[in-house]
C-alpha cells in the first residue's frame, strides 16, 4: 500500500518531530543547568532527531497504515500545547510527551481497533531492536551512542504508549486482547534490558 500525507499532515509530522528532538536535546543535555547552545547540544538534537524521530514517524505511520487497510480515513495531527509542555518540561531534565496522534474516521471492530494500536507499538519495539543491531555490529563511539539512545528511547516510547488508561494505546489493547498486551509489555521490558547491553558493550 502507497503511503499519501496530505501537505498538513507532512507539516504536523515535521513539526512534531523538530519539537521532540529540541525537547529530548535540552533533557539529555541535562536540562535547564546543563543547556548550552553549543557542538554537544547540536550533536544531541542530532541523536534525538535520529532516535526519538525515527521512532515517532515509525509509531505514527504504523498507526495510519493499518487503519487505512482496514478502510479507515487516518491522518496524524500535532497537539502543539502539549509539544510546548514537552519543550517546557525538558528544562527540568525529564519529558512528558504526547506530541500527537493518528485521527481515524470510519467504522473500524473493537478487534481491528486494538490492532492499530498495538501497530505503533510494534513499531517503536523494533526500532529499537534494529538499533541494538546497529550497536552490536559497528563498534565506532559515536555509533555506539546513538545506538544506545536509539534502544533505550524507543523501549520507553513503548512502555509509555503501552499506559493503559485514557486515550493511550495500551488501553485500546488491553480491551482488545490482554495475551497481546501482556507480550507487548514484556517485549518492551526486554528490549529496555537490551540497552544496557549497548551501553556497556
């Protein structure tokens, strides 16, 4: 299947992705105390760009790509208030993110619905996966760090997604098949186990 963005769509997804990697710069680089707009603060919004956008878009897409399989009108739209709080958040070390979400429209089974969200989640798992692949193959520094990022973000977006309450995806899983919602849990735990392994490899 093509994947189509509508020009608003390829918009929120850039700004969400800039938002995020700014926050998750300003919160690696110690937050308020440790902010410096120098080389280090660029190297790490580079890493963040790398690490947490490619699991977000990742997430997103898998999320709009199921849908629209299912015959479901999908498109992502930003939360810029809460893309402002994980900016705002960031200064003091930490992230709180919800930077957007997949809009579905059209009529989708309880079943398919938990599906689609559990998609994003897969998808955060695996990249991951694959950036614990990339550490363990090439033993350059520099690599090896945004390796280390790579995995141990996207477990925690995982993990995060996987909160089973509100509007998060873990609770459309939950509902849908707890088998699946306990695996998923697990696969995130284990990959968060797997970062430490990048680190100290």
């Amino acid at each position: 299947m093509r994947l189509k963005l509508s020009l608003l769509e390829k918009r929120d997804l850039l700004k969400a992705w800039a938002a995020l990697s700014f926050a998750f710069a300003i919160a690696l680089g110690g937050g308020f105390s440790g902010l410096s707009l120098d080389a280090n603060f660029l190297f790490l919004f580079l890493v963040a760009g790398l690490t947490v956008g490619v699991g977000f878009v990742a997430h997103e897409m898998s999320h709009k790509v199921l849908a629209q399989k299912y015959g479901c009108w999908a498109e992502f739209r930003s939360f810029d208030q809460m893309l402002m709080l994980a900016i705002m958040f960031s200064f003091f070390g930490f992230i709180l993110a919800a930077p957007g979400g997949v809009f579905i429209r059209g009529h989708i089974s309880k079943e398919n619905y938990g599906k689609v969200s559990a998609a994003g989640i897969v998808a955060n798992l695996a990249v991951a996966l694959l950036f614990f692949a990339i550490g363990s193959i090439f033993a350059v520094s520099f690599v090896q760090i945004i390796a280390a990022y790579g995995v141990l973000i996207n477990s925690w977006l995982a993990l995060f997604n996987l909160i089973p309450f509100m509007g998060f995806d873990g609770r459309k899983v939950l509902a849908w098949n707890k088998v699946a919602y306990g695996v998923l849990v697990i696969g995130a735990f284990a990959m968060l186990f797997l970062s430490s392994l990048v680190v100290h490899s």
